[in-house]
C-alpha cells in the first residue's frame, strides 16, 4: 500500500519513481549547474514567518482575492508549463479541470501539449493564456488571434527567452523531440512501463498548437522547429507596444528580473508584471525570484500588480511571497509532479494541500485575509 502523500516533496519522490528518467529530468532540471533553481528555493527556506499570538482564528481565514479585475478563490494558479503531457497523457487538460474546480488560473502555453482552444473549453472561466514571440510574426499574430477568438482575457507575454537555455539533464539524456530510441531510452522505458503504456496508448506528447502552421501530417520534430522559431530574441520593446495595441485584454509581461525593467513595462501599458526566472531554466546566474520579486515591489507603486513564481513548494512559500509583495503566486513543477505521481487526480488533491496549508500558516501570523496581508505588504 502507498504511503499518504503529504506535501510536495512527497509528490516529486512519487513522480520521480513512476517517470523515466529523461522526462522526470526535463521536469525537475534547470538550466547549467542549476544554481539558480536552487537559489530561489534557498530564499524561500531561508525566509522567515513572524508568528502572532491572540488572534481569534475560530474561522478560517479568508483566501480569495482579486488580480487583475477577477474574482479567485485562491490566490495561487498553474504557471505555463511547456510539455506537460511527459507527466502524464492528458496533463493540460487535467490541470485545467482542477484549477478550474479550484476556482483558480491556469495558464495555457504556448508548447502545451494540447490545443489552446481545448484547454479554454476545459477551464471557461479560469485560464490564460502564455505567448512566446518569435520570428515568425505570422504565427505570433495567429497565435493571439487564436487565444482572442478561444475567450481567453489574459494574455501573459513570455519575455526571459531570447535564447533556449542550455539544460544539462536534458543534453546528457539525449532529450528532444522526436525522441530517439536509443537502447538507454529503451531500457528506460522498459523499467517504467506504467507511463510508457499510457503513452503508447494516448500517443507520444507534441507541441500541437503548430500543428496549424505545417504541413498536414507534420511530425514532432517539424513542430519542435517551428517551437524554437518562437525563441529568436525578436521581442523588443516595439513588439511588445504592437501586442499591447493588438490585444484588448489584460497584458501581463513574464520573466522580469529588474526594477528598471519592470518599471519600463508598466509604462509600455501591461497591465501586470510576473517576476520570473523560467523556473530557473534559462540562465544559471538569474536571482531568485523572492529577491527580485522584493527590488521590484519597492521601485514601483503599490498599485501595480506583481505575480510570481519559481521556487514555490508549500503553503507557507505562498505565504512568504505575499508578505514579500506579490498579489498572486504561480506553481509550476509541484503541479507536474503532483499529475505524474497520482494521475488527472493528483492536480486537485494538490490545490487542496496547498490551500490547507496556506490558511494554517495564516492562521500561525495571525492573517486573516489575503487583502490584508497585501495591505502589510505594500505600507
């Protein structure tokens, strides 16, 4: 019989048995000596709670809040997460499900491994959807065409990706699209034979959303091409002004590390910053992202809505990036491993976890409202 699973940790030790390695790796790596991944989960443990005393706590705290002129019942989502479906075959549209029963974001994107228009009917009310810009303005315009014609109201421009960072997991594995049988892959499949069944049933994960954009019948690697196209470093501050008057909804930019970066956004007229180092994938030297999250909240106005995310385990890390200045919280990985360890279930059962902890925490501080740890925050 398995043992209960418990926190986050517990997910990605589960996820970690039940996947092969290569994709468990693509998952879990960041990009060089992984650095940056681990400095933004060291600034997370090393950040303390204050705990109060002689607060009625009777009833639980309140966690809904408002981001960017919507309602939510928690104040963390699903960040974008790019193919999902190594996890699990039909990982998108689990995650989505869930947040929407959650009632919480879930962020389509781009290199998901199902359609964006799929995921919106999954999660009506609750999703968003992620842009890589590339040099292939033609997909670019198609893509946000696409995600207005779908209902999507937000759209959250990925800005950290100029180039692809270099992953060693995934360059000593081997790990591209399509993969290659190798008599390593193949022995790696053969030791995990509930994911590769599941896989060979749903059929192997690939970036459908370029589908459209080749020839009937395109393969895996003709659609991984088309993906990296989208990762050219053509995103300039011009472009993002062509999106801003392109798209009528809420612009969120993502990957932002610096004041002066941030502050320049708000200018160009998005409507929110995401403070994010892509999970720590792109550049090993990146800070952790409550450090940045921190510089960036006292160079701009309280008004001005931050999210956040990387290095987020736990109810008490959402906790710490509230009281550090964020409005919202995004996780990535945990939501991974939490499909790849317990299947379509495992997303749900983790929003219940996290929401769990998070009112405990609140109630150990003494917060009984996200508002009024944002109104903390930002005094």
């Amino acid at each position: 019989m398995a043992r209960p699973l418990i926190s986050s940790t517990d997910l990605r030790e589960r996820a970690k048995a039940r996947l092969p390695r290569f994709a468990f790796d693509y998952i879990d790596g960041g990009a060089g000596e992984e650095d940056a991944l681990a400095r933004s989960r060291r600034a997370y443990r090393e950040t303390c709670l204050r705990p109060r005393v002689l607060v009625n706590s009777a009833e639980p705290a309140n966690l809904s809040h408002r981001f960017l002129n919507r309602d939510w019942a928690l104040p963390f989502g699903i960040a974008p997460l790019g193919l999902p479906g190594l996890a699990w075959p039909g990982a998108d549209l689990a995650m989505a499900r869930a947040a929407e029963a959650a009632g919480a974001p879930f962020v389509t994107a781009t290199p998901g491994t199902a359609t964006l228009e799929t995921v919106r009917a999954a999660a009506p009310t609750r999703s968003a959807f992620q842009l890589y810009v590339g040099a292939a303005t033609e997909i670019t315009d198609d893509l946000v065409a696409r995600a207005e014609r779908a209902g999507y109201d937000t759209l959250i421009v990925t800005a950290d990706v100029p180039r692809a960072g270099k992953r060693l997991r995934d360059l000593r594995n081997g790990f591209g699209l399509p993969l290659r049988i190798t008599p390593r892959l193949a022995m790696d499949l053969a030791l995990h034979p509930r994911w590769s069944l599941a896989t060979w049933r749903a059929g192997a994960p690939h970036l459908i959303n370029f589908a459209a954009y080749a020839d009937d019948g395109a393969g895996a690697q003709t659609l991984a091409q088309l993906m990296a196209r989208q990762s050219s470093g053509r995103l300039d501050w011009a472009v993002l002004a062509r999106i801003r008057d392109r798209w009528s909804g809420a612009l969120v930019l993502k990957g932002v590390l610096d004041p002066e970066d941030a502050a320049r956004a708000v200018g160009a007229g998005v409507d929110a910053i995401q403070v994010s180092n892509h999970g720590g994938r792109q550049l090993d030297g990146a800070p952790a992202t409550l450090d940045a999250l921190r510089a960036i909240r006292e160079a701009l106005p309280a008004d001005v809505p931050l999210a956040v995310d990387g290095g987020v385990r736990s109810g008490e890390d959402i906790l710490k990036a509230l009281e550090a200045g964020a409005d919202f919280v995004f996780l990535g990985r945990p939501f991974l491993y939490a499909v790849a360890a317990e299947g379509a279930a495992g997303p749900a059962a983790l929003f219940d976890m996290l929401a769990a902890e998070l009112e405990a925490a609140m109630a150990q501080t003494g917060r009984r409202s996200i508002a009024g740890i944002r109104r903390c925050a930002t005094d």
